[in-house]
C-alpha cells in the first residue's frame, strides 16, 4: 500500500479480484486473500476473469470466452428475426451481409487469443459452427434438417474456421506496417530492428526446445513475417515520368513490339536481322515474350537468350484472366 501512495495510487476494494492461472489437472483450491487489514474484504479466488471484454479462465481455454460470445451472436440473429415479420422484408442478400457486418464482428472479437497454430479448438469450432448454422437457416428460411455446409456455400458464408483463418492471416501481416520502434516488433525479430534493446526477450532468443513449447499468435506473427518482401510506392520518385528505370537508362532498353498491320515475312525478317546484330554483342540480353488464350486457358511464354543461346525458358499456364494480363505476365517472368 505504502508503494502505491508514492505513485499517488488508490486502491478499490470494491473492484479488487484474485485470480490465478494453473494448468494442472488435479483440484486446484487456494485459501481466500484477506485484505481487512488493509481496509478491505476477504477475496475468494474467482474460476474466470474478466477484462476489457476478455475472459480468462484457469487454464486458458477460453471455453466460457467462446460461449459467451457465441451466445450474443446467437441472440442478436434472433432478434433479427424480428425484421423479416414487418411489412417490408429483407432479402436474403441484406441477411447475410447483416450476420457477416453486425454478427461476426462480435463473435470473432479478440478471436487471436485462442486461434493460432497446433492450438486446442477443437471445442471452440463446435460451439462457432453451432451459431452460423443458425444465421445461415435464418438467412435462407431452410429447414433445420439442412447439412451446415450446403446452407453456408447456398447462403454465401464463408466456413468459420476458413474465415479465422483469413482474419489470422491478415492480423498476422500487419506487424510489418507498424512502426521499427512498436513493441510487438521488438518482440517478433530482432532482424526486424538490429539497434533494438530487447534482444534478450525476442523470439528468436529462445532455444530450439523453448521454441517448440512457446505457441501463440505473436509466434504466427513472427513465422509469416519471414514471407514478407518490401513492397514498391506507387508513389515513390522513381515511379515519376522521366526517373523512371526505363527513362534513366533508355540506350540499355529497348522494346520492339509487333504491329499487327505489317506483313508477317517482313516481320520475321526484322526479328531475324535484330537478332543477328545482337549475338555479335555479349552483353546484350534478348528476352521474347508471348501469350495467348484458347478454351479460356491462357498461356504465357518468356525465351531469353544471350549470345544466340538459350539461356531460361519459361511457360505457365492459367485460367480465368485476360490476354492483356497474360502477355504483361510473360514480360514480367522474361525481365524477373
């Protein structure tokens, strides 16, 4: 007490709890703290605890975090129930995006604490499922003999444990848009900020056994992180008209693209003469690029050669794209 006066510190009795955390799987009973000596009441430890909107239990299951959660979801579809009754209903369309806007937000809230990598949830997708299957009967007005997967993929929803999933995987990237100084940076990587303080407490401190038992969302961080690259501005100066890679060293570059309306011999017989001029020179790299889409698969082509050598030739094919995207694609893989 005499420490948190120095820091001008009041303690409220009345909002004081004891809560522990113990794994173990015997009975765990510990006395109550008494506190009447110091102007307060006798504490009996709580099973969970609460605080700002999570809740804790024991062994850190969150089984009664899910439930609770679960349950406010629940009943939130059912007083949307109440909108389909009036005089102008709602579509179906308008439900869903009403579950995926109003309802899951509140479901999912702090989803990070008990969704990540080789985690126990095997409880918590029991209790998720259970709630969209009621929004997506609700949604469709089906009956309750209807198997959850049809309804979801009929009504649009996502399968929960593939929307965590994506939602985890977003999270999980946004640790390298904060800032080199953000604490859970320090945390992750020391790689991240060489100059940091905290090198003893990064995760890439432990040892390989200590690595293996420490599981959570900020490891998943600190794992994803490796797959990220530095992205490019769009905004950056070198995008700028005239500093430009291709405006900076135009006599390296050159394109030579085919006009349709010339003859195809003449065509053959430029190619030909520019790539016997250019075999001459050993620094000169030629890189031809071609794509094309037949049955609505495309297919993208990149040759490179040097010296009149073949030096990589690429192909890919893909579905569902446009020949413009194709041809930019064959290029891309020819520059890479």
């Amino acid at each position: 007490m005499n420490l948190l006066e120095k820091f001008s510190l009041v303690v409220e009795h009345s909002k004081t709890e004891v809560f522990h955390f113990n794994r173990s799987h015997r009975v765990f009973n510990l006395p109550p703290l008494n506190l009447s000596l110091l102007g307060g009441n006798i504490l009996q430890p709580n099973n969970t605890w609460k605080y700002l909107g999570f809740i804790f239990d024991r062994k850190l299951t969150f089984h009664q975090y899910v439930d609770f959660y679960a349950n406010k979801a629940l009943s939130t579809v059912k007083c949307m129930k109440m909108l389909s009754n009036s005089n102008h209903s709602i579509n179906p369309f308008q439900k869903c995006l009403l579950y995926r806007s109003c309802v899951l937000s509140i479901t999912l809230y702090g989803f990070q604490l008990w969704f990540y990598k080789c985690a126990l949830i095997a409880y918590h997708m029991k209790i998720l499922k259970k709630m969209q299957r009621h929004a997506a009967i609700w949604i469709l007005g089906a009956f309750k003999t209807f198997p959850l997967y049809s309804i979801e993929a009929i009504a649009g929803l996502i399968p929960i444990k593939l929307h965590l999933q994506k939602l985890g995987g977003r999270s999980q990237l946004h640790a390298n848009k904060l800032p080199p100084n953000h604490l859970l940076r320090l945390l992750i990587d020391s790689y991240l900020n060489p100059s940091s303080n905290f090198k003893s407490i990064v995760l890439d401190s432990l040892t390989n056994q200590q690595q293996s038992l420490v599981k959570g969302h900020l490891v998943d961080m600190a794992n994803r992180s490796y797959k990220c690259f530095p992205f490019f501005s769009p905004l950056n100066s070198e995008f700028s008209p005239g500093l430009r890679i291709i405006d900076t060293f135009s006599e390296h570059i050159s394109f030579n693209i085919w006009n349709k309306r010339k003859d195809v011999k003449l065509r053959a017989q430029e190619l030909d003469d520019m790539v016997l001029k250019s075999s001459s020179f050993p620094s000169v790299t030629i890189v031809a690029s071609d794509a094309s889409i037949k049955n609505n698969i495309a297919t993208s082509i990149a040759h490179i050669h040097m010296v009149n050598k073949p030096l990589i030739r690429t192909i890919h094919h893909t579905v569902n794209v446009t020949s413009t995207e194709a041809e930019l694609f064959a290029i891309r893989c020819g520059i890479n």
